[in-house]
C-alpha cells in the first residue's frame, strides 16, 4: 500500500505533524498560538546576483500564490530553505542551489534547530506548513519535526483568507 494514500496519517505518525483541513481549525490553531505560516523554497528563483527578500526571490508557482495570500490577508509568514533553515521577510537572499537530496539526517537536524532558535527570537510558538503536494512537502516535515513545537500542515490556501463579514 502506498503511504501517501492516507497522508494525514503518515505525516503524523511519522513526524507528529497534525493535518488542517479547515478555515475553522485555522482560526482555532491562530488564536492559540504566535503562529508562523510557512512555505518550503523553491528550485526556480531569481538569478541575477542580488538580494532579495524571500517573496521575491523564488519564483515557483506554489510560493507566488502563497506570498500573494499571505500578503493580501496580511500573515507573517516565512519560507523554509534547503540552505538557510528559515528565511523571513525582513531578510535578504541571493540565489543559492541545494537540493533536499543532497541533505543528511545531521543537516535536517541542524535546519530544525536554527529554525527553533529564529523563531524563539522572534516569539513564535507554532508552524502552520503550506504545500499543496505532501510529498514534495516531506523534507519540510522532517525538517520541521526537529522545532520541537506543534508543526501544521495544510494543502489549500483558502483556509487562511480572511473573511469579511457584509452584516
């Protein structure tokens, strides 16, 4: 049987990563924590030699729609890096090329624990995880299994718009 068939299930048992589904358990989760919604790096950035901040420097489809979301709905957000652990927008990055291939259980390790360390700096308590494919999304689990705080992940944007109420 293939795991991913049942993700919710593998991520958990396998990384204690719990899976959202809902605006409602989004809501639930932000109003409980300093949550810090993230996205992983992707292969496509900017290549021209500067310095940017993370929501201008990668340029996959799945990193463009979360920076427009996260931004339109006005979330702090960061942007996890097979190099830098986590990236936020107050930072600056130039283009880099490390593939999660390339990475040992040790550079895993040493990710999650600088990402801990950044996120306690900046008074973060939780992550919420974004990527609409778990599979891609299994270095990031590993990654973020080493924060040793709750870890989220979800696969649809929409759950983290804010709605407005007409009346």
């Amino acid at each position: 049987m293939n795991v991913w068939a049942d993700y919710k299930n593998h991520i958990s048992n396998t990384w204690g990563i719990k899976t959202i589904d809902s605006s409602k358990e989004f809501k639930e989760i932000a109003a409980e924590h300093n949550l810090l919604i993230c996205t992983g790096c992707s292969a496509q950035k900017k290549d021209d030699g500067g310095y940017y901040k993370p929501s201008e420097l990668y340029l996959g489809a799945k990193n463009i729609n979360f920076y427009r979301m996260m931004i339109s709905n006005k979330h702090e957000f960061g942007t996890l890096s097979d190099l830098h652990g986590l990236c936020l927008e107050d930072e600056l990055y130039t283009n880099y090329d490390v593939h999660p291939s390339q990475l040992t259980d040790d550079d895993f390790k040493k990710l999650g624990e600088g990402i801990r360390e950044k996120m306690d700096k900046k008074g973060y308590n939780a992550v919420l995880y974004y990527n609409p494919s778990p599979i891609m999304g299994s270095p990031y689990f590993k990654m973020l299994s080493h924060l040793g705080l709750p870890v989220y992940y979800f696969t649809k944007l929409d759950i983290t718009a804010k709605r407005i109420s007409l009346f």
